[in-house]
C-alpha cells in the first residue's frame, strides 16, 4: 500500500496526537451543553476555558515562529473552540465582570507576546523567550492540581479526581511528548514530560486509595471545570 509507505513514524504520531488533543479539546463542548441546557454556569469557573485559550494561542504563536505544522493546526483549533467555550459560559454567567477581567488580562498577556516577538530582530531569540514562556505556563498549569493530590493523600480518598481526564492527559501527554523527541525540540518535551508524571502519580493514587464510587456507580463522582484558582 503505497499511501501508508510514505507515511514515517514522525507523520503518524503527529496525526495521532492531533486527534488525540482536538478530542480533548472537544470534552469542554459537553461542559457548555449543560450551561446552555440550564442557561446557567453554576458554581463552576471560567479558568479552565480562559487558560485553556492562553495556552493555546501561546503555543501557536510558537509553532508560527517554528513553523511547525502539526503545532500550528492543533492549536489554531484549539484557541478557536476555547473561545467559543469562554463566549458560551460569559452569556450564561452571573458574574460577569470576573470573566471579563480574566479574558482581558490573558488577552494582554498574549498581544503582549506578539508586539515582543514582532520587534525582537533576532528570530532564534524570539523562538527561545516564546518556548520558555509556553514552559512556563505549561509547568504551571500541571502543577495547579497539587493541591488536590494532597487533599487526595490526606483523605485517602480519589474521588475529587476525574478518572477519565486524567486517563486522557497521561496518553496525549506522552504522544506529545514523544513528538518533542522526534522532532528534538525540548520546549515541547519538557511540558508534556511532567503532565506524564502528573498524571502518572495521580493514577498511582487510584491504586493506592481506590475509589469505591468508581466500581460501584459506574464511573467517579467529580465536577469538571470548577477551579478555585483566578488570574485576578
């Protein structure tokens, strides 16, 4: 089959992992279902949406300045679906202004980025400050779960911790991971290296403090997308 000899170890994983991630990505689709369904957000935040979008524009303006396909495609996807995702939750939220300033300060942050990598003449240099900023966001978005890691631990009990997620995390982590290999760029191993580990000790604790809901209901008891965290 000649289609499929063209085809290196580098093209599959890619397509892969993109698929792997834009399905990801779609999981916030269900999320705003249910706001619309209840013309309501609830008790949830718009931080996952709001950071979800930063990532995603950060990492694309890095695969422009890489010119790395693959990167470009998955996050043009992704910065497009995250803001669908934080319009949907602004219409149904009560606390607007919060929203507001969140996607404001990211919106800055982000313009801040582009007017830098515009105006810095030497592009290698630009290359490296974007790729350590998306590090650096990366590094602290994958630890933000810390702190229920240790409720996890001090309560012995899993059931703050989505299963399915954090099966998915561990698996587009390692492709994305494996891609940075590939490709030897290490700003797109080293992110994805620790979502891996992170993911990987919260699998552990599965093992180590099963979750009795998990067999018994048919599936954990959590609520995605609510986050105590704020960029303001």
């Amino acid at each position: 089959m000649p289609l499929f000899d063209d085809l290196s170890f580098k093209d599959i994983l890619a397509s892969s992992a993109t698929i792997s991630t834009v399905l990801q990505f779609l999981t916030g689709s269900v999320i705003c279902h249910r706001y619309i369904r209840k013309k309501s957000t609830g008790e949830t935040s718009a931080f996952p949406f709001v950071s979800g979008f930063l990532s995603c524009s950060l990492w694309l303006k890095y695969g422009l300045l890489s010119e790395e396909h693959t990167i470009i495609f998955v996050n043009t996807i992704g910065s497009a679906l995250f803001f669908a995702y934080v319009i949907i939750y602004f219409t149904f939220s009560v606390n607007k202004r919060t929203v507001v300033r969140q996607f404001l300060a990211v919106c800055c942050f982000i313009l801040a980025c582009s007017v830098y990598t515009k105006y810095e003449p030497n592009s290698e240099t630009a290359l490296e400050v974007i790729g350590l900023i998306c590090c650096g966001v990366g590094v602290l978005f994958f630890a933000s779960p810390l702190t229920v890691l240790a409720q996890v631990i001090r309560t012995k009990n899993t059931e703050s911790l989505p299963f399915p997620i954090i099966i998915s995390s561990f698996f587009v982590s390692l492709q994305w991971f494996i891609y940075g290999m590939v490709i030897e760029d290490s700003f797109i191993q080293i992110p994805n290296l620790l979502g891996c580990i992170l993911s990987s000790i919260q699998l552990l604790l599965y093992a180590i403090y099963p979750n009795r809901k998990l067999y018994s209901d048919g599936g954990p008891s959590y609520q995605p997308l609510r986050s105590d965290a704020n960029i303001l």
